[in-house]
C-alpha cells in the first residue's frame, strides 16, 4: 500500500513538473513571438502612435510601445491648453496617442508629441461630435473680446457671450474656471476656427422639460394665465410652470370678433380650457370656459327667482289666507 501512495505521488509530480514546463514553454513563446513583432514593427518621425502611460512626472511622460524603446513626452508637448496640468490629467495605465518628432532623443527614446497628434486627430473628432449633436465637457480658460475661451480635445475653442447662457451674461470674468456642457456649432480646421455653445445645451433641455409638461396636461383643464401677446389669428396665453398656449380668434369669445384686440389687452388675467397638446402645441379656449359656466350661472338665477317668490309668498296677508282669517 505505501508502495502503491508513493508511486501515485512520483506520478502527480512529474504531471506538476510538466505542466509547468509547457506554461513556461507557452509564455516563453508569447514573449518570443512579442519581441518577434516588435523587430518587423517601424516607427518613422511623422508616425502617430499609442503608447500605455508607466511613468508620469511633471517633466514628462513615459509610455511602454510594445517596441525596443519607450516613448517620451514631453509635459509642454502634451496640450495647448496653457492651463493644462500633466499630473492631474495624465494617469498611469492611460492610452496615450502621439506623432513621433524623434526616433532617438539621445537617450535611445521615441520622442512623441501629444500636440500634434491632437492636431491632425482632433479636427476629425470634434467635425463628427458636431454632426452627431454631441454634448462634451469643456472649461472655461479665458475671457477675450466678445466671449471666453475653452479648450476641446486639446483644440483653442471660442464660446461668444450669447452661447454661454440661455439668459443675459453681463459679467464674463465670472465664467473663467467654470465647467461646461457644450455643443459643437462650428468646425473649420482651414481657418482653425472652432465654435462652441453652453446655449444650445440648455435650450434642449428647458425644451424637452416643457413638451414634458405639456405632455402632461390633460383636455379638459381649466387653468389661469396671463395675455402675452396678441396676433391677428389669436392670443397667446402665459401658463403656469412655464407654459404657453394659443386661444385661437374662434375661441376667444362667444361673440364673433373681428381681431382678439376687441376684448383683450396684453397683460389681461383670463381663465382658459385646455383643448389639445397635439405636436407639443397647447390649443386653449376661453369660449369654452364661459360655456361650461353657464349652467352654474341658470341655476343660480332659479334659485334667486325661486328665494324671491317665496318671499313674497310668505307675505303677512297671504299667511292670515291661510289661517282662514
């Protein structure tokens, strides 16, 4: 029996020395066959590359190429951006794209630089956010005549004071560090011009939020709003919650009118029934409010006439009429 465990336990390690052997004979072949491709593999100045960040400090970059040498940036190749700081942008473990301005710095190093590469690439990103209506992250570096000035994948970008807001901007320092959500609203790498708008952000979403609320509103609502403006086919009406909707000229009165401005004035308090939100578009009537009051209003009249005749059905004389006297 002690035979028997002892042969079992030869056996086991020699499978355990084996399969060692084909694992170190496996990564031996992985590593042979890496060192194979990096010595077909040609890098020529002019080349943009990607390297894997292993090495950062505030001078430079250092990025492993799967090559013989390492690649090195330099920390003012990295961006154009005179605000940009390599140590808090750059980690280790990043994907890092750069053209080649040195195959040996003189230390036997790629020289890379981000810059450059972010010029040739950069122009192709930034058209397709544009036509694909991206929404990107910028912040503010500078204030310069007319606008403020942001940096978009490493690229000088204008944001003119009308785009920086869906309100008034007055004071323009008061936006320098600030973070924003911008739009791409032009590219034309010919004459470096790049536009940008914090605006057309915040208009989709003060639209979308209001065809939700208006999705919302249901036929048949009655609602008080405010006369905003008066058009020869109608008024439109202020709403609450930031709403407006039209009364369109039928609409207005029971009475037939020529133009709204016979019985309202801009600036008026009406009441308004809600008829329809077809394609996000509020269709209101005051007619139909008055109509639905009318009931309320005949009612209201019996029960005066009603409360009148009883009065005088009660009178002094008619009650000795009744008492027979």
């Amino acid at each position: 029996m002690a035979e028997e465990m002892k042969e079992t336990m030869e056996k086991e390690a020699v499978n355990e020395c084996e399969g060692n052997k084909e694992e170190s004979q496996k990564e031996s072949m992985e590593d042979y066959s890496k060192e194979l491709e990096a010595s077909f593999r040609k890098i020529g100045e002019g080349d943009i590359i990607s390297g894997t960040v292993i090495s950062v400090t505030e001078e430079e970059v250092t990025l492993d190429l799967n090559y013989f040498a390492q690649g090195i940036i330099k920390a003012e190749n990295m961006s154009n951006d005179p605000k940009y700081n390599v140590m808090d942008e750059v980690k280790i473990g990043d994907t890092v794209e750069g053209t080649v301005i040195s195959t040996d710095d003189g230390a036997g190093n790629i020289q890379l630089s981000c810059k450059e590469a972010k010029e040739i690439l950069s122009w192709d990103v930034l058209k397709q956010d544009m036509e694909d209506g991206k929404e990107i992250g910028v912040k503010v570096s500078e204030v310069v005549n007319g606008g403020v000035i942001a940096y978009a994948e490493g690229i000088r970008g204008f944001i003119p004071a009308s785009h920086l807001s869906l309100n008034y901007v007055e004071d323009l320092g008061a936006w320098v560090n600030k973070h924003l959500t911008v739009k791409v609203i032009t590219v034309d790498e010919s004459k470096k011009k790049l536009v940008l708008s914090a605006r057309a952000v915040e208009k989709e979403k003060a639209e979308a939020e209001i065809r939700h609320k208006t999705s919302m509103l249901a036929p048949g609502t009655i609602l008080e709003g405010t006369v905003e403006s008066l058009m020869p086919y109608g008024a439109f009406v202020a709403l609450p919650d930031g709403l407006s909707g039209l009364v369109h000229i039928s609409q207005i009165s029971q009475k037939r009118i020529k133009k709204p401005a016979e019985v309202l004035n801009t600036g008026d308090k009406v009441k308004v029934k809600v008829l329809n939100t077809n394609d996000g578009k509020i269709s209101l009537s005051m007619k139909a409010v008055e109509e639905d009051s009318k009931p309320d209003e005949i009612s209201g009249k019996e029960a005066a006439e009603y409360s009148s005749h009883e009065r005088i059905g009660t009178s002094l004389g008619d009650l000795f009429k009744k008492l027979g006297i």
